[in-house]
C-alpha cells in the first residue's frame, strides 16, 4: 500500500504541472507519451512483441494517432488547424493497413483474430487518449482534470463503500473483489461531490443545472467501472496480472488509465452538448 501511495504521488507530481499550465502542445506530448506506453504494454499482454516492426510502427502511430488534433496548433484566427486532424486520421489509417499486411503476411504466426484483437484495443487506446488532449484544448481544462479525476474518486469511494457494504459480487468471473454496493458507493459519492463542488465553484444552484452535474457524473463513473472490467477481461484472457511494471503498486500506464480512456470519450461527447458547454462558462 505505501509503494503504490508513493507511486500515485510522484505519478500526480508529474502531470499536475503539465496539466495545469503547460500549453495544448505539451499536453498532447505527455498523451502521446503515455500512448506509446500503453501501446507498447498491450503488444506484450497480447504477445506479439517478437514482430518488433510491429511493435515499433504500432507504437509511433498510436502515439501520433493520440497528440495529433486540429487544436494542438491553432490557426491565426484561432480555428482548428484542418492539416492536424487529417493526420489523425491517417495515423489510424496507417495502422489498420499495417495489422492488415502483417496478417496477410505473417499469418503462421500472427493468425487474424489476434491481429484484429491487437489492433482494436490499440485504436481504443488511441481514441481515449486523443480525447485527453481534446478536452486539455478546450476552453475549459477543468473538463481534463474531470476526466482524470472521477474515474480516480470513483474507484477509491467503490473500494471504501465494497469494504463497509459490499456483500453482492458484481462480476466474480472478471473481478472477484467487486461489489454491487461498492459500485454504487463510488457512483453516488463521486456524483454528489461534483455537484458540490460544481456549486460552491460556480456558486450555481439552480436544480437543473445540479441534476445534469449529477446525472453526467454518474454516467462517467459508470464508463469508469466499464473500463475498468474491460481492461480486466483482457488481462485474465491472456493470463496476467499487470500491464505493465512502469508504475510499482499500480502495474503500468494502462492498468492506471484503463477506467480514465472511456471517462474521456464520453465527457469529450458531453462537451459538444450546448446545455452542457454553457454550465461551465
């Protein structure tokens, strides 16, 4: 418990600076960096490193597919630059045509459903963290912090909640230790405390407002459990632990961000919502 303690500390003293006041371009680089990472740890888990072409390719064009988007470098006008989210289409692109050469290709020891397996977990991981980089580029990086932060509250008041309450497994198969109580613990707690704090923030309480605070925190902290149990379903389907070893007591980047990547999509949907992108001006 004091590794991981630590682990998050220094994790939360690395990005807390580039966060909070690096510009769009350097908040994409930590994305990207990041991406690889997570890119990198599912080629093992899936364990197809041993095509290091692969790997290597996969790993630049995620990473690239992540950073690259029309508000990292804005036009004069402050408009989104067109040329970058072509690139992040062609970053995606790329990939599927790689995964599809190496199965035509490589197919004794690369088979097709592996290779299809690899490559969608991949452009998930890219689509969750390109969303990262969106939300830092908005006018309001609260929506990053958010991002990072429910899926994060959530798992902790899940874990109190499960320890005080929790008697119904919710799913034993994928994740024994995961409780129905818990889960709605840490869904209802996170939900109220958004509420509170986007109350005494904005000094807004009008009631509609508070219940779409409420009603979209929880659904954030839903998409978080679902992350969650997602990541966890591929790990015991190719038997391991961790993703990774970069982060001690937490596994690696991916076991850290598994419930953030889908947190991000859906608060990055939420974001084009005029109701929703007025509560926070």
């Amino acid at each position: 418990m004091k590794t991981r303690i630590l682990t998050g500390f220094c994790l939360v003293a690395v990005m807390a600076p580039v966060i909070f006041f690096a510009p769009n371009w350097g908040v994409s680089i930590l994305f990207a960096a990041f991406c690889g990472i997570a890119v990198f740890e599912i080629t093992g888990c899936i364990g197809h490193r041993n095509e290091w072409w692969v790997t290597v390719l996969t790993i630049v064009l995620c990473a690239a597919g992540a950073a690259l988007h029309g508000h990292m470098v804005e036009s004069e006008a402050g408009e989104p630059t067109p040329l970058f989210e072509l690139l992040f289409a062609a970053a995606l692109i790329m990939t599927a045509l790689l995964y599809g050469l190496v199965t035509v290709v490589r197919n004794d020891s690369f088979p097709a459903d592996t290779a299809l397996v690899q490559f969608g977990f991949c452009v998930y991981v890219v689509f969750g963290f390109s969303a990262l980089s969106r939300l830092s580029a908005s006018p309001h990086r609260i929506l990053l912090i958010a991002a990072i932060a429910v899926p994060w509250v959530a798992d902790s008041l899940a874990y109190f909640a499960g320890r005080a309450f929790g008697k119904k497994k919710l799913c034993p198969v994928i994740s024994p230790k995961k409780t129905v109580e818990g889960a709605i613990g840490g869904v209802a707690g996170t939900s109220v405390i958004a509420v509170l704090l986007f109350g005494f923030l904005k000094w807004n309480w009008n009631p509609l407002a508070l219940t779409v605070i409420f009603m979209a925190t929880a659904v954030l902290s839903v998409f978080s459990i679902f992350g969650d149990l997602f990541a966890s379903v591929v790990k015991r389907r190719y038997n391991i632990k961790d993703y990774g070893k970069i982060l001690p007591g937490h596994g690696g980047i991916m076991d850290r961000f598994d419930s953030a990547l889908p947190v991000a999509m859906v608060l990055f949907l939420f974001y084009q919502i005029p109701y929703f992108t007025e509560l926070l001006k």
